[in-house]
C-alpha cells in the first residue's frame, strides 16, 4: 500500500470518527437526583417509588437506608428487594435507541408495559415508561416521561419488577 493511499484512509477514518460522536444523541436523564446525598450514592434521593402495571400498583416509601410496601396495605415486600429495583434502573446506563418519539409502537411504548415513578425528596417525580424487550432479550426500552428520548434499559428492570409483583401479591 502507498503512502498517499494510506494517508487517505486515516483522514477518511478521522472524518467519519467526527461525524459519528457529533450526530449521536446525548445520554438520556437520569431520574437520579445531580447531588447524591454522601450515604445513600445514586439513588439516595429517591424516596417513594410508583410501580404500575397490568391494572395493578405497589407503592414503596423510604426511611433512611429502608423500603417499605404501602400500597396495597398490609403487603410485605423485602426492602431490599426494592432497592434492587431502584438500582437496577438508576445505576446501570441505559443506551440511546432513538433520539426522537416516532415509532413508539415500534418500541412497545405506546401502550406501556409497566411505568415506574420516582419520588424524589429535593425535586419533582420523575416517570419511566418501560415497553418490550429488544429482540436479543437483553433489554427493555424506554423513556422518560417529557423527554423524547427511547433508550434500553438492563432486562433486569423487568425481573425486578416480576419479583416485587410476586412478592406483593402473596
């Protein structure tokens, strides 16, 4: 290979390298608050969680490093159980999909699967609405309520959610 040749091949690497870091969309918002408090990490700022779907709903408050089920009365759900919940979804990244909301159908985000909303002690409540998994099983997409965004989230979101949906039904 000549050299004027492979010097062509560098810039033309150079210039698609540069295209693609300037068209590819920005990481979606974290529900997580942007100071977390010193004790608690990501989701130290998250006090309530809203768990809605198929027609059913659990809610979940904390008290200090603690989660307790009180909706619907009387159900136990292990604290950390919902921790798990919280942390799956606010400590893994999740990957841009779409920066735009055409094809929500596409996505399973038209009509969502489950929607999980954040309380959060120093900010308003922030809503996740989560749809199908991605055809190698490995995620679920979603967005975030008033943000356009589609991303996928780790598929353990959904394990999660089918363990807290067991446990509060027991």
């Amino acid at each position: 290979m000549s050299w004027p040749r492979a010097l062509g091949y560098l810039v033309a690497a150079i210039v698609l390298a540069s295209v693609y870091f300037a068209t590819a969309p920005p990481p979606p918002p974290s529900p997580a608050s942007e100071e977390p408090a010193a004790h608690g990490g990501a989701g130290s700022s998250v006090d309530s969680i809203r768990l809605e779907t198929g027609g059913r709903t659990v809610r979940a408050t904390r008290a200090g490093d603690l989660w307790r089920v009180v909706e619907p009365a009387g159900n136990s759900v292990p604290s950390d159980l919902i921790g798990a919940l919280v942390s799956a979804v606010l400590e893994t990244p999740a990957e841009p999909v779409s920066s735009g909301s055409d094809g929500l159908a596409e996505f399973g985000l038209d009509t969502p699967w489950a929607r999980l909303t954040f309380g959060r002690s120093n900010g308003t409540p922030v809503t996740l609405s989560l749809g199908s998994a991605n055809p190698a099983e490995t995620g679920v997409y979603a967005t975030l309520e008033g943000h356009p965004q589609i991303v996928l989230v780790g598929l353990n979101v959904r394990y999660y959610i089918d363990l807290v949906l067991r446990q509060s039904a027991s």
